[in-house]
C-alpha cells in the first residue's frame, strides 16, 4: 500500500511511469549480502536528495533500460525495454484462472519484477550493493510476433555498471524472454541476451538471473558478479536426485537405461548402455523412477525431460522439424501400419516401388491428428486431403532418381557413393595383405579371407600386382566383417531378417574413380554347422550379374546401418550430448567458451530425447528397419568401445587414421589425400580451416598466453567432466588431448564445432536424396543369399525370377515406407533454420574484435559456397559430376528451407 500511494503522488514527476511503481532499492533480496530490508528509495534516503522512480512498462521481447542523467548528475533514469516471445496460441494461451489473474496482473502492471544488479561491490561494507528493483508491464499486444514491456529507472551515478538483471516472473505461466536492453547511459546501453523460459514464482520461487552480454574469464569476473557466477551454476548443477520436472533447467548424467519397455513387454528389455559391459556416452538424466520388472532400466513416460531451455517446442517459428518428426512417428506411420497390412509383404515388382513417387499410398485417417493440419507440417508427403480426411500419401521423388532412374544399378555409383554419398566415413585404405579377422577363431571360425591375391589380379590385371597396388594406394576397403560378425547368430533369430559379417573391395582406377572388385560375406559357425563363406565378383554371366547384385544389397544393409547408428547417431547425436550438459554445468554464461559453444548446441538434446522416446527405442523405427534389429543400439556400443576416440573426430586426424590422407606441409590443408577426388574430404577440409581459423582468432583473444588456460577453473573442469563424466567409459584412455595452452583448447573446440556443424550435415541432409529410393540403400537385408546351403526349391526359384530375390531381400512395404517418411523429415531444414557463419550471436557483437573475427569467417563460407559450384562444374572430377549424377553440395553452408542435400546449421537440430 506504501508503495501505491507513493506512485499516486510522484507519478506526474517521470515521464516513464504509466501505470508504473517508483524504483525501490532492494537489498540483496536473494537472502544474501549485506542484509538490508528492501527500501524505497525517497527523500529520506541517505545519500539521495530526491525520490528515485522506477517503473516497467512492457514494450518487446528484448529488455532495454534507457538512462538520461538529472540535473543535479546524480543520477540517471534508464528505460529498460523486455521483449517477450508469444507461445503458440499467443501471450498466456491457456485458459481458466490463472489466466484472468495473469490479464489482471499485466493491467495492474506487475508482470515481471525487474532488479538492476551492479558490478560493483559496496567500497565501505565490501558487500555487494543494494539491486535497484522495478516492476514492468505490457505497452502495448503482440506486434511482429513479439510483446513489449517496459520499465523505467533511476540509477544513483555511484551505482556502478549493471552486469545483471534479476527476473520474476508474476505469472502463473511460464514466459520465454528474448532479451533486455538498458538504455541511456552515457557509455551507450546494456544489452541481456535471454532466449530463455522464465517460471513462474509459483512454480519455483527462485528468480532468473540473467548477465550482460559482455564476456569474462572467471578470474576476470567483476566482484559484484563473483557470488552470482558460482551460484548460477550451482542451479543448473542441481544436487542429482528426485525427478525433474517440466521447467527446471538442471543438468545431469545418466546411462542409456530408457530405452527398453521391459513393463510393456518382456521381448522390450533391452540392456543398459553405458558401463563396463557396455560402454557409452552419457546422456541427461531425467530421475524417472525405476522399472518395475526391470531395477536397472529406467521407466518410460510420455514425454522426456530436457532442460527447459533446451526445448523449444512452442514457440513460435521454432523447431518445426522436430514437430515434423514428431508427427511422422505418431500419426503417420501409425497410418501406414493400417493401411499396408500385412508387415511382412514385400514389392512384387519394381513398378510397384517407382508407384509410391507416382500414384502413392492411400492412407486411413491419421491417427491424432488433425490432416489439415497434417498436410501443412508436412506438405511434400501428403499430397491430397479428401473431405473424409483420408490422405493420399505421395512421395517426392528424389533428386538422383530424378537425373538417372537406374542409378542405383551401377556399380560405378556404388562406388562413388563410398567417396561423395551418405556415409563417406567408412572406406579405408587398404594397408595389410592377405585380409585377415582379428576376432577369435575358435568362436567364428578362419580368420582368413577368401579374397584372394589370384582373384584381385584377375581383376586388375594389366594395371598392377596387388603388392603393387597397394604399395601405390589403390586398394580400398568397406570393412564391416569384425564389427557384425558377432551379431549374426543373434540377428538370424529374428524373424524376417538375416545377417553376415561383410567386405567390399575396391580399386582406383587411373582416372580417380573407384571400382568394385569383390564382395565377401560372412556366416561364423552356428546351428551346428561350420564357418560359411562366399566371395562375389562383378562378372559377365546372368547367374554371377544376379548374385553379385544380392551381394550389394547385403552390403549396402551393412552400410546404412553403419552410417545410420554409427557414423551419424554415436558420433554426433550422442556423443555431443555430454559436451552440452558439461558446458552448462560447468562454463558460466558469461564464460567466452560458453558464448562461442552455445550456438553450436541449439535443439540437440530435444532431439536426442525424441530419438530415446520413439526412434531408437526397442521397438522402434529404427529397430524395425535396419539390420542389427533389436541389437542396433547395442551395436553401436560396441563400435563406441573399438572405434571412438575424440582425437579422430577431427576431420583432418579421421582421414589419416583411415588412410585417406597423410600429412604433407606443402600439401593444402597440411594433407596429401590417397584419392584426390574426395568431394566429401575436399569441400570438408575447406570447412575445417575455416572453423578453425575463426576459433584460433576468438580463444586467443582471451587467451593471449598459456597460463590463463591452465589458471581458468571453469575451463579445466569443463575439460576434466566431459572426460570423466560425459565419457566415463573412456576417462582412462591415454588419446585424451591435454588442455594446457591456447593451441590445445582450438583444436578441442573446432573438433566439436566440426562434429555437430560440418560431419552431422554429410551424413545427415542427403538422407533423402541417397536413401528415398530405397534399392540405392535398403536398410535392411530380408532374405539369405541363395548361394548359402539352399534348398532346390528355392535355388531353382532365384534361377527362374531372380528379379524375385533381389525384391524379397529389399525391405518389406512397411519398412520402406516408414523409413522414406522419416528421412524426409529427418533431411529438411525448418524455417527458423540458423546456418554456420550465417548470424552473428549478440554476445559476440560486444567486442569489435570478436565481431570483425566473425564477418571474415562469414566471408569464408561464403567464398566456400562459390568454390563448391566451381568443383561441381569440373568435368575432370569425375567423382562429383557427370551424367545423371548429383552434385555434391551437402558441405555448401547455406540452404533455403526444406529438403535441399546441402546447408551446414550451427547445431545437430535435427
């Protein structure tokens, strides 16, 4: 009531105030400091001559506080500006009570609770000093799809520099701030980047606070702001127990012990990863209770906890292809499940595969979903809504069935897609001759290979000896024989699905492309029945053409399960989640590395939950599609505990250690590559020097010297948790680069920006272009080849149709359909999309040095993008063009919206 009547008799003396409160300083209302009780800030205030008015009024979604100085300079008012992001149905959507108080607060003008936080410390108590506290409400309904609020402020000259701003939310909803501004000191205005959801008190009686764009080392840290750093942190930190909820913003560790259904199902229980029997990345804890048929798995629920900031789902303009995604797997494939009954049905013809690009598949009503709806998330799928709301679904043809309908068929494309295609990540040179198993013989059987010298020369022969070629680096290698061979019994005991352990051999030919030579498969001994193996040739009778056509089907199985769990999911989904969780555990905010790592972490974890809730969990659509089966997340783990190593995950040292290159200092890039027509290599060392020259200029910016890097606490157990937390099952391994200078922390950061910029875009935006078609790369592999112990029946059979085999070995109508809607959505970039070099953050724009670092990065890219096009009209590359074949642009940075094969985003946001 003091207040009110305060506010009625000085209201005419400011300006700012329309149904406004006059200023009040409040002291250290968190509880600490020097213990003050709030005051209002009058005339009888010690070292004030006149009354202080504070007063918000709501006018953005940004806060900006505008500061003219009084006459006696005694102090300075300051307009401070909030700008508000609306949800989905617009500002407090929700009906019901609480949404008539939130109306009446905004009235009254008591949204949100503002107070100015100095860098200072109090000189006579060495405490830090009073907060100058206000209330701010709406000026004026959403415009531009944002709110406004306001306030105003009068700031004593002594006050200091403002550093932070608390925040209280009056609502009994949550709001997303975008950003506040504090405008009319004479040193220019404050700036507060927020882009962040605000509780309500009611939820969570602890205010946000929120820190000035401006970056400091923690030993750097202004001593008001010292206590406010460490606290911060220890919020998102939490204290690792109970359940989280909805809007908490706590970080923690956890093991991949949610993804079986073991109360649903017993055939749903699937092992824990992450641990010595298993090892694995770690992943965000949530706290759901335990199992109840299964102590070591975690419950299921129909939504899974990500830090609240983390998730953006309603939003305006944001995540629209998480929703896409989320839409696909709950609506439409339940749709397709009905209408394609029988899920063990294959393609009778070829004709009836190219039928889904050109007549489609008529689909019963979507399951919880309006299709109007539908058809809008997801335009290029549904084609035609009918009054009924049945919808026709029709997929887009892809763009290399578009330029060559046959592509798939030739070998000579086979080949390329290893250099130029979905997964360039697998093929290694050939150092070692005879090949040879490392695994157990006693277990699998020989361990050598049945391709052999007499049969490569027979291929190559006129060009050189196989010593010769590999002497020369010709030989290449899909290796997947070791990796699967263990599986095989286990796979082979599911229904409708078979496996082998697999090599592919190929040659470099004199014009730079590669040739396929041979195809081993693989049976270990099982059922009784000894090691069985089989090589195929590309040859020149109708039975061998046949054969060696069901051989790449097997292999091109192999390949997208690899890409799919392996090159895409482990290496970038799921190992970057412990690099986000670590840096908001352990780098302040106003950490430089925070602000440099932040961009580059956007929507990840929202969409690794979605990925744990319905794609990659037992009985999932990945489960159901791929070769591994159940044991594809399994898999996965046991390619995280032979192949993973942070040091590799840089581009450069990844195609060293599979012999795609080798150091040379008068080479570009430092790197002689064994194929110089590598598109993907080629387009992605580009990238990788530009990344790494725009980190090398921002962290020696901070870090102009050595000690700074090893006397910086937040960085050092930023390091220390990434590898004994995030990456617990591999603390010990001694490739664990050291961070102990400025060289150290560059080639740590470009490895992660390469990982969740560059690598995630190879493998992620040509999904559809590469795997729509499904022949180019079927998922999965059906049927046994008929060379494999088969009965006269079915020999006799493949001898009459052998069309027949190849289309019973693809994957069913079911399997296919569902994967080719998920790789459409899983290749598009939503409209909000933010591309590497694109946008400058705001926190980056405070530093004239930091900002001019960027636009010569932005320049880079841009540059990048020509030289692309300018390789993509070389006729002498031969890997990337040619008739009928598409260019390779997925490295290109930047990418209009929708399904386009190129665009590297900042961030695995999809």
């Amino acid at each position: 009531m003091f207040i009110t009547q305060l506010h009625q008799s000085h209201s005419t003396q400011n300006p700012f105030l329309l149904h406004s409160h006059k200023a009040f300083i409040d002291g250290n209302s968190n509880g600490k400091g020097n213990g003050n009780a709030s005051r209002t800030i009058s005339m009888h205030h010690s070292f004030h001559k006149k009354a202080k008015y504070v007063g918000v009024r709501s006018m953005a979604s940004n806060i900006k506080v505008v500061a003219s100085t009084t006459d006696d300079e005694e102090a300075s008012f300051v307009k401070a500006i909030i700008t508000v992001k609306p949800t989905i149905g617009g500002l407090l959507s929700n009906l019901g009570i609480d949404r008539g108080l939130d109306d009446i607060k905004d009235l009254l003008g008591e949204t949100l609770v503002l107070e100015l936080v100095s860098t200072e410390l109090d000189p006579k108590t060495g405490l830090e000093k009073d907060t100058i506290k206000g209330y701010a409400h709406r000026t004026k309904g959403e415009e531009n799809g944002v709110v406004k609020y306001e306030s105003s402020f009068e700031v004593p000259v002594d006050f200091g520099e403002i550093g932070a701003v608390y925040v209280e939310n009056e609502h009994h909803n949550e709001m997303y701030l975008q950003d506040i501004i504090l405008d009319g000191f004479s040193n220019g205005p404050v700036y507060v980047n927020c882009n962040s959801w605000v509780h309500s008190k009611y939820d969570n009686p602890q205010k946000r606070v929120f820190f000035s764009n401006k970056s400091y080392l923690p030993s750097q840290t202004p001593s008001g702001l010292c206590r406010l750093r460490e606290t911060e942190l220890e919020i998102l930190r939490g204290n690792g127990q109970g359940e989280r909820k909805s809007f908490e913003r706590i970080y923690d560790y956890d093991v991949y012990n949610d993804i079986g259904n073991p109360d649903s199902s017993v055939d749903l229980k699937r092992p824990v990863l992450g641990g010595k029997e298993h090892p694995y990345p770690r992943r965000c804890r949530t706290g759901r209770p335990r199992s109840k048929t299964d102590p070591l798995s975690e419950e299921r629920s129909s939504s899974v906890y990500v830090p609240r900031d983390e998730c953006f789902a309603e939003v305006k303009q944001l995540t629209f292809s998480a929703k896409a995604v989320y839409s696909v797997i709950h609506a439409l494939v339940p749709s397709l499940e009905t209408a394609i009954i029988d899920a063990d049905l294959g393609f009778p013809y070829f004709t009836a595969i190219d039928s889904l690009f050109n007549e489609g598949i008529n689909l019963p009503p979507l399951k919880n979903q309006k299709t109007g709806f539908f058809s809008t998330l997801l335009p290029r799928l549904i084609k035609a809504i009918n009054d009924a709301e049945d919808g026709l679904l029709r997929f887009e043809t892809p763009e290399t069935m578009e330029r060559d309908k046959f592509f798939w068929f030739r070998d000579e494309e086979f080949a390329r897609q290893t250099l130029a295609g979905l997964n360039p990540y697998s093929i290694k040179l050939v150092t070692e001759w005879p090949l040879k198993s490392q695994l157990d013989p006693k277990i699998y059987g020989p361990a050598e290979s049945v391709i052999t010298t007499e049969l490569i020369e027979r291929e190559i022969k006129g060009f050189m000896t196989v010593n010769e070629a590999i002497k020369n680096k010709k030989l290449f290698i899909l290796d997947y024989h070791d990796l699967l061979l263990p599986y095989v019994s286990k796979v082979r005991e599911i229904k409708g699905t078979t496996l082998y352990g697999s090599r592919t051999l190929f040659f470099l030919t004199p014009n730079g492309t590669l040739r396929p030579l041979a195809i081993e498969l693989t049976r270990p001994p099982m059922d009784g029945k000894p090691q069985w193996k089989d090589v195929y040739l590309p040859t020149w009778d109708a039975t061998g053409v046949w054969l060696w056509r069901l051989a790449k089907a097997h292999v091109l199985a192999h390949d997208s399960g690899y890409h799919q769990l392996v090159s895409h999911w482990l290496r970038t989904h799921c190992a970057t989640e412990p690099y986000i969780i670590a840096t908001n555990r352990q780098l302040s905010v106003m950490h430089p590395i925070y602000r440099l790592l932040h961009p580059h972490f956007r929507y990840t974890m929202e969409i690794n939950a979605l990925a744990r809730e319905a794609l990659i969990n037992a009985g999932g659509i990945i489960e159901s599609s791929f070769s591994p089966g159940k044991y594809s997340l399994e898999f996965s783990s046991v390619a995280y505990d032979k192949q993973w190593q942070f040091n590799l995950q840089a581009l450069p040292a990844d195609l060293i250690s599979r012999g795609m290159a080798v150091e040379d200092p008068t080479a570009p890039h430092g790197l002689k590559l064994s194929i110089e027509d590598y598109p993907f290599a080629n387009d992605g060392l580009l990238l990788w020097d530009a990344i790494k020259e725009w980190v090398s200029e921002y962290v020696n910016h901070y870090y102009p010297n050595p000690s700074l890097i090893t006397s910086d606490q937040e960085l050092q157990a930023w390091w220390n948790e990434i590898r004994t937390e995030g990456h617990a099952d591999k603390k010990d391994e001694p490739w664990w680069p050291v961070l102990k200078t400025p060289k150290d922390l560059i080639e740590i950061i470009t490895t992660i920006v390469w990982v969740v910029s560059g690598h995630h875009a190879a493998v992620n935006f040509g999904q559809y272009a590469y795997g729509a078609y499904f022949p180019n790369r079927p998922t999965i592999a059906r049927t046994n080849m008929p060379t494999e112990e088969p009965s006269k029946e079915f020999w006799d059979n493949f001898l009459k149709k052998p069309e027949g085999a190849l289309l019973q070995c693809f994957p069913s109508q079911i399997q296919a359909t569902r994967i080719m809607a998920i790789l459409d959505v899983l290749s598009n970039h939503s409209p909000d999309e933010e591309y590497l070099g694109e946008k400058i953050e705001p926190a980056w724009s405070e530093d004239q040095f930091i900002k001019g670092a960027f636009e010569k990065f932005s320049g880079r890219l841009k540059e990048l993008e020509g030289t692309i096009d300018e390789r993509n009209a070389n006729r002498d590359l031969k890997n990337r063009s040619g008739a009928g074949v598409v260019p390779y642009e997925l490295l290109k940075p930047f990418s209009p919206p929708g399904v386009t094969g190129k665009g590297v985003p900042y961030s695995i946001s999809i």
